[in-house]
C-alpha cells in the first residue's frame, strides 16, 4: 500500500486556502478528508471545515511557509507547518492530523498563534507601548482582519480605546465602543472564576456532587450523584451538551425556558474515565 504523502497533502492544502476559492477549498476538503471527521458533528463535518478553512483564508490574506515538521511521538501523526500571515503580519502554525490511510487521510487541522521573538525593538515606554497598539490595530482594521473594540488600561486608567469595523456588515451598522458583542465560549472562563470564587468562599466544594445543586430528576439518564464539580471544571464528567438549544437560543431569557431540555443531557459512563466538554451544560444549569 502506497504511504501517504503527508508534506505533500499539507503544503497542498496551504496553496488551496491562499486561493480563497471556496469550490477548491470544498473539493481539497472532500477529497482528502476522513469519512469520520465529514460525518462529525451530526453530519455538518464537511461544511464545517470548509466553511472555517475558508474564514480562515479571508482572516489571513495569504499563508507563507517558513518550515515544516512532522510529528509522529504520540498515536496521533501531526504536521505542522510554521507560516507567516499577510494581514496579521505575525507567525503562526498550521497543524493538520492525520490517520495512515491511503486516501482521506486528514482528520482534523487547527491554526494557533506562535509569536516570534520582537526583541530587536528594545524596550517601549509606555507611551511607545501605546503607539504600538494603535499602529497595530489600524492596520489589521484596514486589512480587514480585524473588526472590534479594543481596550488597554493599567491599574484603573484607560490608556487606550478605540473601535474598528462593523458590527453588522449587512446593515452597514458600524462597531463604537458600547458595541455588545456575542462572545461565545469565553462564557467557560468566566463561569470557572466564577465557580472558584464560590469554593474559594466556602460555599461550594470541589468534591460536592452535581445533585446537590440540581434535582437529578429533571436530568436525562445515569449515574449523575459520581459526577462532582470538579468534573464539571475538569471536562471530565462523561456528559454532554443540551440537545435542542440551538433550535431555541434566540428566544431564552430565563433559566425556566431551557429547563425542559435537561432530560437530554445523560452521563454516559463514569466521572474520569474518559473527557468530554461538559462546562458548556454547567454554565446553562447555574446562569
């Protein structure tokens, strides 16, 4: 059996995303990616990974390759291509995972920031500092890589704001620094500190039990007395996200109108056995 070619699939796979063709990019997608990771997501896979290689593309303008490496340590083969961003003028790291089959062989690819060393210059003063961001900022704005609001302060002074692009393109409304924006899974962070504050003062404990705050009656089924906070905190509880709250989200207001969906959350199999996201369904119980 012919081994795959796995510099070759990634540095296809860059040339396809500097092209910023979403056919191409569907069509590199489909041809080369896993029938399991198409099929993720109840079926949306492959519409998913176009739709965010393609956002992707358009973020970064163009991707340079600046080194290659291919990562066999683990069961897990990654590669990982160092590149450099046109709009963001910045280095990061495209890694694509594979499986060892012939054909389809991707199963998966994420890009991360890895900053290089700015040393050269020297130490800013704070006004400097300031410069910097400004500079920065209206250049990623202008590049059309950035659209949102920015804030830099110290101690309790506000050094620095300002507000780029559009809050919706399709109304031509424009971002000001009262802008809300939909901030999706930071809500994670927040509700964690959240949560560790409450332990920090006693109120909760890490080892108490997620049916001491919520009837496991009104839950989907299993074992849910093993499954304690720190599970919750951990991602590692053995149970999942709400089934049916993406159908309703634009109508909650209240606890009360998702408390119907709770039968659908199960516990799969016992706490640390094995991961999954579970803080996600935390946050829905305690907001």
């Amino acid at each position: 059996m012919k081994e795959v070619d796995y510099n070759k699939l990634a540095s296809q796979f860059i040339t396809v995303l500097n092209t910023k063709d979403l056919g191409k990019i569907e069509k590199f997608v489909v041809k080369n990616f896993s029938p399991n990771s198409l099929a993720r997501w109840e079926g949306k896979g492959k519409d998913r990974y176009v739709g965010y290689s393609m956002n992707v593309a358009l973020f970064h303008g163009e991707l340079s390759v600046i080194s290659t490496e291919l990562d066999t340590s683990t069961n897990r083969i990654r590669h990982i291509s160092k590149v450099y961003s046109k709009n963001t003028d910045m280095q990061h790291q495209v890694v694509l995972f594979f499986n060892d089959d012939q054909f389809q062989a991707i199963t998966g690819w994420s890009i991360e920031e890895t900053p290089q060393n700015q040393g050269s210059k020297g130490s800013l003063t704070e006004s400097q500092f300031i410069e910097e961001i400004k500079i920065y900022t209206d250049k990623l704005a202008q590049r059309g890589s950035f659209s949102g609001t920015v804030l830099l302060a110290k101690n309790n002074d506000i050094l620095f704001s300002a507000a780029y692009g559009f809050a919706s393109r399709r109304y031509d409304v424009k971002n000001n620094l009262e802008t809300k924006f939909q901030i999706g899974s930071m809500n994670k962070m927040f509700t964690s500190v959240a949560i560790l504050q409450l332990i920090e003062g006693g109120k909760v404990s890490l080892d108490d039990p997620l049916t001491k705050f919520i009837d496991k009656s009104i839950l989907g089924k299993g074992d849910f007395s093993k499954i304690k906070i720190r599970h919750l905190l951990s991602h590692t509880s053995g149970i999942g996200n709400i089934s049916g709250y993406d159908e309703i989200q634009n109508k909650v207001r209240s606890l009360k109108d998702i408390q119907h969906l709770y039968t659908s959350i199960d516990a799969t199999f016992d706490p640390e056995l094995n991961g999954v996201t579970a803080i996600r369904v935390w946050f829905y119980l305690v907001r």
